[in-house]
C-alpha cells in the first residue's frame, strides 16, 4: 500500500473539519497533524512529500473524529501553552486560556514592586486548576514561592505535574481545600481565576466547553458572583501587610465584582483588559 504524502495528510485532515462546521480548521488541523507526524510548519514546506506511514493515520483519524465530537485541539494533544511555559491538562482541569494571560500580566508590576522591597514573596493561587498562574509567575520570579489550592485531588496532581515539567516544583505547594477552608498563613498575593458563569447560561457556552471542561470549575451560582463573595470575605485574614487580590472576572461583571470587594474594604487599584479588548482582571489592596 502507498504511503500517504505530508501535504495530503494536511488537506485531507483540513477538509474533514471544514465539512464538520470547524470554524478553526486550518490551524486545527495542522497542529494535529503536527502532533501526530512529529513535524512542523517548516518541514511541511521543505518536505511536502514525506510519507506518513498508517499508524499515523489512524492515529490522525481518531483524532480528528474527537475534534468533530467537540473536543478542543489542546485537549486532544493534552498539553497547553500559557505565558511562556506549558501544561499539561486533565479532565478536573480547565483549559488555560489566553483571555486568563491578562492576570499574569496585572499582577507582573505588584509582584516585581514586592520582591524589591522585601526580597521574596508569596502566593496563594485559589482554584489553581493546571496551576496555570501561579506555575506562569513562579516562572518569571524566582524569588517567589507559591501555594496552589484546589478542590479537587486531580486537578493538584495535574498541578504538582505541571510544576515539575517547567522546573519550579520547588517552590510550589499544593492544598486541598474547599477555598480558603485549609489555609494557613499569610500572602503577599491571593489571584484566582474562580468559576464565575451565571449558572443558568452554562448550557449556552461552546460545545468545547460544555461537553470538556469541569462543570465545577465553570458555574459560579446564580448569578456568577458566589466566589467572589468568599474571597472578598475571607482573603483580609490571609494577606500580610500591603498584601493583594487579584482576579479574573466576566467581561460584564466589573462593576460588580469591584462592588462586593468595596464591601469588604478592598480598594480597586488597577484592571487589565484581555485580547478582546474586554476587563478581564481585577486588583485589590486593602482599604
């Protein structure tokens, strides 16, 4: 049997997500294939030809399928790109998405004012998933450490994995705790990318969404402010003097979010907007 040529793969993979509705099927298709051959842009350029042999193809083939099912790319790779490092992704955890990159880049500014002044610092990263933000910050300050919390056992190994791979384990901690339930200790930074969708509008959120990511991570009550309660309630007890909060908020929840942080005698001290233009993050120090 003749062996299948590299661009061919590539057309064929991109004609089948075209003819399934995938709005992103060029790029789809060609990290999947990619991931599949172990080759990239410049190989498919140079060597159009190469053969790819029949495991590959049926390998691609399965994968595609999952694609068409409404699984993402990054999830059938199983891995992510986040602010300069990588990770790996389970089924208790969140893809990481670059909407989430606007925390990283708000709390950049606080975290290098504090490590000049007292020489390290630490974090609390609540509902840490991959460990997505505390693993990207420990990755730009190695005068950092950092605490992961997380509800589910899962989503911590998939965190204490992560930390391993980008080599920052170190100096990162994981907690199983219920939010702030199992905490101890004092914070120079609490951030948190907390479940924050009305529950009602879940069914209505991408099928990549809706059938891939954890539920729990993604429901934030009745009105997609429950966590923001918690944390606004309780993280004053845990910051150290001069302390922050920072989080990622809905792109039309900001004045309430910054409502209930006023409250509970928080000062809004600064705000990011992601990719789309929209406010996606929010930083607090105490009044």
């Amino acid at each position: 049997m003749t062996m299948a040529r590299l661009a061919d793969v590539h057309k064929q993979a991109r004609d089948r997500l075209l003819g399934a509705g995938i709005e992103t099927a060029a790029l789809d298709a060609r990290l999947l294939v990619e991931w599949i051959t172990d080759t990239d842009q410049l190989e498919s350029i140079r060597n159009p030809d190469r053969p790819i042999d029949l495991e590959a193809n049926t390998r691609l083939d399965l994968a595609l399928t999952r694609r068409m099912n409404g699984e993402s790319v990054h999830r059938i790779i199983g891995k992510r790109a986040f602010f300069d490092i990588e990770l790996s992704l389970s089924r208790e955890t969140l893809e990481p998405r670059p909407d989430t990159e606007a925390i990283v880049e708000l709390v950049l500014p606080f975290l290098r004012d504090r490590i000049t002044e007292l020489g390290v610092a630490d974090l609390l990263d609540l509902g840490t998933g991959t460990g997505a933000i505390a693993l990207a910050l420990l990755n730009q300050f190695s005068q950092l450490r950092a605490v992961g919390i997380d509800i589910s056992l899962e989503a911590l190994d998939t965190a204490r994995e992560n930390a391993q791979l980008n080599g920052v384990s170190e100096r990162f901690a994981c907690l199983h705790s219920d939010w702030f339930s199992a905490a101890t200790g004092r914070y120079d930074l609490i951030v948190s990318n907390p479940p924050y969708i009305r529950s009602a509008d879940i069914e209505g959120l991408q099928r990549e969404v809706v059938l891939h990511d954890p539920v729990r991570a993604l429901d934030g009550g009745e009105d997609g402010l429950g966590p923001y309660r918690i944390i606004a309630a309780q993280a004053g007890r845990y910051l150290r003097q001069g302390g922050a909060v920072a989080v990622e908020i809905g792109f039309d929840q900001r004045a309430d979010v910054e409502a209930i942080f006023v409250a509970s005698d928080f000062v809004l001290k600064a705000a990011k907007t992601d990719i789309g233009g929209h406010e996606r993050a929010l930083l607090f120090t105490a009044a």
